[in-house]
C-alpha cells in the first residue's frame, strides 16, 4: 500500500508540476522578443507607433523583399530586419531615428527602412494573395524569431540590395568606411533578376548635355563620345569606381545617379547616334543581395548560410545575449 501511495504520489506531482515547469520554459523562450517594444514613426500617417518587434518584422519583411522569394531567402531578410531596428533602440545602446525623435525607426526606405501596414499589405497583394503571402511571411519571422546578426559581440548594419550582377562590394568603394563585414564576395545565383542586366540607349546630343550641365570642364567631341569615356579604376565587386570623361575625373556613383543606372556596374558603347549604357545589377551592392539570397536558398541553403555568406565574420544570437532586458 505504502509503495502503491508513493506511486500515485509520483505521478501526480509529475502531471501537475512537469506541464507547468514546461510551460514556463517555453515562455522564458517567447519573452524576451515578444516583449520587446519598437517605437516606429510611420511616415504615411505622421504619427509614432508603439509595436512588437516581432510584429513590425513582418511589416518590413512584407515592404522590403517580394513575397514569392523562397521562405529561407525571407527568413534572412527578417533576421536582416530586426537586427537592423534592434541596432537603433535605445534598449541596445541606439540612438534611434535622427529625423523622428523619439522614434526608434522610421518608416522612409531611404532614411530607416520601408515598412507596410496590414491595409497597405492588403492592397499590395489583394485579398488572395494577402491570406497567402502574409502566413508565409509571418512563418519567416516566427522561425527565426529573436535571432540577430552580430560581429564581434556587436550588432551590425545589415545593408542588403536587389542584385549585385555576380559580386558585392566592399563598403569603402561605395561608401567611406571600410567596415569588416561588409566584404566583396561572390553572388553566384542571381541570373533570374529581372534586373541583373538592363540597358539605357541615350541621344550622343543629349549625354554631352547631361555631362555639361553638371561639369562644365568636360571638353566632349559628339562625334565620338564613346571613346572619350574611359574606365579609370574598377571596385572589387566590379563596378566603376572612378572614371575620365572627357578630361573630368567622375566618381562612378555619380555618373550612376547622372544617368539613373541601376548600378554603378555599366559599359558604354556607340549605337549609331546614340549611346548604349549596359547595366549590371541593381543597387548599390553592398551586404546581402535578394536576388543573391533566393537563388542560394533555391540551391537548398538555409537562412543562416545565405546570412554567413553575404556578411563576412558574422554570427547569428539570441536577442537576450546582447540587449538585457
Ligand atoms: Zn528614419
């Protein structure tokens, strides 16, 4: 009888105590994300938004990368997202949105990064597609949820693209700062880019008036213009760095924004009377490329391996093993 009482004893203790240790452990795993608050300046409706950040991933996801890119593609632009906002909150150290203080982040794809509403989303993709894109998306975010990019112990600036056209850059031949993990590599699965190789055909007449207009130094025989654009030096990735235009030296950013290219990757060559500008990729190829990103993933890597590819020295963690809650 004694045996038989310690038995029940046993498994009662086991039926209440174990499902509730369960629970809390998996609650302990939930917290530290689903608590975190991102304060979000949405610039469509002028107002500041206090959001979950696991619940504002979905909305940057959504805003940021095409919703039919392979679930493990979508998986690292929403560890790309969050590490991205975490970066900024003051919880981690951050200064937050210099145009919208108090803000953690706003909204503006060219200041913070884009992100879209449930309506918005809803109006993007219709009612159908809605249902669709936006389980699948929610599925990127939950599955990776909490985890962010890290070098050194620090978070990173996740810069990402479209298309690098087959490399991505070093930082400091697009911008300034050499930083150590946003190195030049390979990008070997981006060829379905609609955009991974455009043309722009340009009047000869009209590219000398272009060119004038923003250098008046540059001295342009119309006739053979072509020949007098030469490629002076080339950045890793395989962009033009710096170019002579007829006798001005011209950074290859800026000959990009001149002539809106998709990317400072161009050659030019003579159509007849006008100008052929040939553009590889799309965006200023620093960091993770998408298109780069779905075709690694359509290759069969996971999220974390697209992530180790495109930013050099990385680790993936835990939210909690940086920002104490
Ligand atoms: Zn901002």
């Amino acid at each position: 009888v004694k045996g038989f009482t310690y038995m029940v004893i046993i498994i009662l203790l086991l039926v209440i105590i174990m499902p509730s240790v369960i629970i809390r452990g998996c609650r302990r795993q939930e917290e530290p994300s689903q608590d975190y608050i991102v304060r979000v300046y949405i610039d469509g409706q002028k107002r500041l938004a206090a959001m979950r950040l696991e619940d504002y991933t979905i909305g940057v996801v959504a805003a940021e990368m095409p919703a039919n890119f392979h679930l493990e593609a979508l998986k690292a632009q929403a560890v790309a997202a969050r590490t991205y906002v975490v970066k900024r909150t003051k919880q981690s150290g951050g200064s937050g949105c210099a145009l919208h203080p108090p803000a953690d982040v706003c909204t503006d794809s060219t200041h913070c990064q884009a992100w879209l509403s449930k309506d918005e989303l809803a109006k993007k993709w219709g009612p159908l597609g809605y249902i669709a894109f936006h389980r699948k998306i929610e599925k990127a975010v939950r599955d990776t949820r909490g985890l962010v990019i890290v070098h050194e112990g620090k978070l990173i600036d996740p810069v990402f693209h479209s298309t690098s056209g087959g490399k991505t850059e070093n930082s400091e031949d697009v911008w300034s700062e050499s930083v150590p993990y946003l190195r030049s590599v390979t990008s070997k699965y981006e060829q379905h880019s609609p955009k991974f190789v455009s043309t722009k055909v340009v009047p000869k007449e009209e590219f000398v008036k272009i060119l004038k207009s923003k250098y008046p130094d540059i001295n342009l025989d119309v006739k053979s213009v072509a020949k007098q654009v030469k490629v002076v030096e080339e950045s890793t990735g395989g962009k033009v760095k710096i170019l002579n235009v007829g006798g001005v030296v011209i950074k290859g950013t800026e000959f990009r924004s001149l002539f809106a290219l998709n990317s400072a990757d161009f050659s030019i060559t003579e159509l007849g009377e006008a100008i052929k500008i040939t553009t590889t990729g799309y965006g200023h190829g620093v960091g993770m490329s998408q298109y780069g990103a779905d075709g690694m993933a359509k290759k069969g890597a996971d999220f974390k391996e697209i992530i180790t590819h495109f930013y050099t020295g990385v680790n993936i963690v835990e939210i909690t093993s940086i920002v104490s809650k």
